[in-house]
C-alpha cells in the first residue's frame, strides 16, 4: 500500500486515474451490495440473513461457516460425520445399534436379535460427536446412542446410562417432552420458536447471525435505503457477567445451575457457570469475559499459548488494561511460577463422565493435584 502511494504522489495522472477507478468502484460495489440485500429480502429468514451479512462482513461470514455454532444443527445428507462412517455397529445389552449412511441417506437401527426397528435419522446435532432426534408416531425421541469423535464409536447418549429398555421403543430412545424439545432446537437452530410453538419446517439449522445479533433483519432492512443508524448492539461490548448470562442462554448461566441444584463433574459443561465461580470473576471486568478468549465466528482454539494475552492483562504485573473500570482492579498478583500456558495450570482438564471427550474447566483456580472437583 505505501508503495501505490509513492508512485501515486510522484504522477498526477496516475493518481486521478486511481481516484477515478476507485470511486467507480465504490459506486460499482453499492450497487452490487444493494442489489444483494434486495434479494435476501425475498429469501427466507435463515438465507437472508446468511447472504446480507456475508455481503458486508465478508471475512467474518467466511469464518463463521465453519465454526461449531454454524454447524450445531443439521439436515438429513448434510452430514460429514456419517458420510465418512456410512456403517456404525455397537452392541449395548441385549440391543444392537445399527446407524447406516447411503445415498446421502441415514437410518438408526435397533434390533433386539429377534425383532428391529429402523428409522430415518431427522435430526443431527452438533458437529463432530452427534446426538440423532428421531421421529416416531408423531413424538421426537433423542437417540439412546450418540456417535463420538474421539472413539470414532458409537456408545451411549450423555445423560442415558440409567435407562433399563424394555422393548424396541425404550431402546430405541428417550422420548423427549416438550419443554426439552424447544430447548433443543431454540438453542442448535435459527428461527426454531414462534413464541412457544415449534417451527419443525421452517427453522434454520445451526445458529445463523440473527440468533445472537438482535435486531439484524431491521438492520438488512434500512441498509438497502443507505440507513446504518439501525446497527445491532456489539456483543464485545458487555460487561463480564451480561456476557455470561448471554451465553448461558444456551451454555447454561449461573442461576440455571443453582436452581436445578446440578453438581459434579457433569457441570464442567456449563462453562458461564463455571467462569463465575472463579475469585477474579468480578461480572463489570471485560477483561474475565466469554468474548474476551473466545470469538464465536471461529473454532475453539486448543492452543493453551494463545489465551496467555488474555491472562496477563489482569496477571502481567504491568499497567492497567484498557478494559478495566473503576470498580475493577486494574492488575493482579502475578504468577510466580510461570508467563506461559497459564490455562494448562490454572484450568483444569477434565474428562465428562459419560461423554467420551474432556472439557476445560472455566473455574480459574490454583488446580492442586489430588484435590476434590469443586462445585
């Protein structure tokens, strides 16, 4: 860029000739963009909202295609997962699990050796360990095994280990009520609920920009006229603990877990809950925020380095971050023992019982070895 500016400056010629090309431009890209969000008007919610945004917010939309939210919920033969494992077997009691994939097609079978039931699979939830919702007689049911990505195994569905089958039903799966059914899909999908009424046909699965950014198809609205004043709120900018509460719509927020009672190692899961539980979690620091390690348009990042940053703005034991407010400290005590990997020391990994993968926990603490996993 330094370099088009040099040979810009020394020819009066050459620098009108980009001044033009670049207005043309500009002009050229309005239109193009215009055009754009006039045809996302017409698509259906889901689709407008993924085609607008990616019009103006190309990087961020590219990014976000692969990120885990995107992908929380999917269609029947939009599945890599089982793509690349067309037949998966496990036997569990007296009941084999049969889930097989062909022409884009998957089906769950259980067999008890003499009778079987197969079904087509509905519903896949999540991206790389799955959770099948199966239809039967007008009822979802959440299949009683779940596909795994560690053990590139099937095995039995977190939460399901205590259920005794008693017939090709039961075995087949945990019939779901339906405050659970509206909360599975309210969270793994896009326009899933109108009011309290499930929208099965026209929802949009996986969590598309409107689900979190609030006010997103007024926003695509007045941007086809030239009006910008309409603009989402910036979710970076909420404090610690409204951050935690956002996120814990779907993650679980702290007085969820309080009031249901849940403890044990099972709550690793609920990472806002478990944030909070931590001694520099003050709720008004943005610098101990959700947002501030984790960007949702991306994957996780599992490189223990790359959070040391965001560690050492509170740890440093140097000036204040910019993020810090009156009623927060600016720094803390430093850690005498290290500057780097601190989340390998200060957050514990821990294997979630049943669920065949381990979880950060988000409790921030001095993690000693041998002590009891505190809730």
């Amino acid at each position: 860029m330094s370099a088009w500016f040099a040979l810009a400056w020394q020819s009066r010629l050459k620098r009108r000739s980009a001044s033009f090309a670049a207005v043309a431009l500009v002009v050229l890209l309005c239109v193009f963009a215009s055009t754009r969000l006039a045809q996302a008007q017409t698509a259906k919610p889901g689709a407008a909202a993924a085609v607008t945004c990616a019009t103006c917010h190309a990087g961020v939309s590219a990014s976000y295609a692969h990120a885990p939210m995107r992908h929380a919920l999917e269609n029947p033969g939009a599945n890599p997962v089982l793509d690349t494992h067309p037949k998966l077997t496990v036997q569990m009691g007296a009941y084999t699990y049969t889930v097989q994939t062909k022409d884009g097609q998957s089906t769950y079978t259980v067999s008890d050796g003499t009778d079987s039931m197969t079904l087509p699979i509905r519903w896949d939830f999540g991206q790389q360990s799955q959770t099948w919702v199966l239809e039967k007689d007008g009822n979802l049911y959440e299949g009683l095994v779940s596909y795994f990505h560690r053990d590139q195994a099937l095995a039995t569905t977190p939460g399901d280990g205590r259920i005794t089958p008693h017939n090709l039903t039961e075995a087949m799966g945990r019939k779901l009520n339906a405050w659970e059914v509206n909360q599975c899909f309210n969270c793994h999908a896009t326009n899933a609920l109108d009011g309290v009424r499930l929208k099965l046909n026209t929802l949009t699965p996986g969590l598309d920009c409107e689900r979190c950014h609030v006010g997103v198809e007024q926003h695509m609205a007045d941007a086809i006229h030239d009006n910008f004043t309409t603009l989402p709120k910036k979710l970076k900018t909420m404090d610690a603990e409204d951050a935690a509460n956002f996120c814990g719509q779907c993650h679980r927020t702290w007085d969820t877990v309080v009031r249901n009672g849940w403890k044990g190692v099972v709550d690793v899961r609920f990472q806002p809950y478990r944030l909070e539980n931590s001694k520099c979690f003050t709720g008004n620091d943005r610098r101990i925020s959700c947002l501030t390690c984790h960007d949702p348009h991306q994957p996780v990042n599992h490189n223990d380095a790359v959070y040391d940053s965001k560690c050492l703005a509170c740890h440093g034991g140097g000036k204040a971050s910019k993020v810090a407010t009156a009623a927060a400290p600016p720094t803390a005590k430093a850690c005498p023992v290290a500057k780097a990997n601190c989340v390998s020391c200060h957050m514990q990994k821990v294997e979630l019982p049943g669920g065949h993968a381990v979880f950060t926990d988000h409790m921030i603490r001095i993690v000693k070895a041998g002590e009891p996993y505190p809730d």
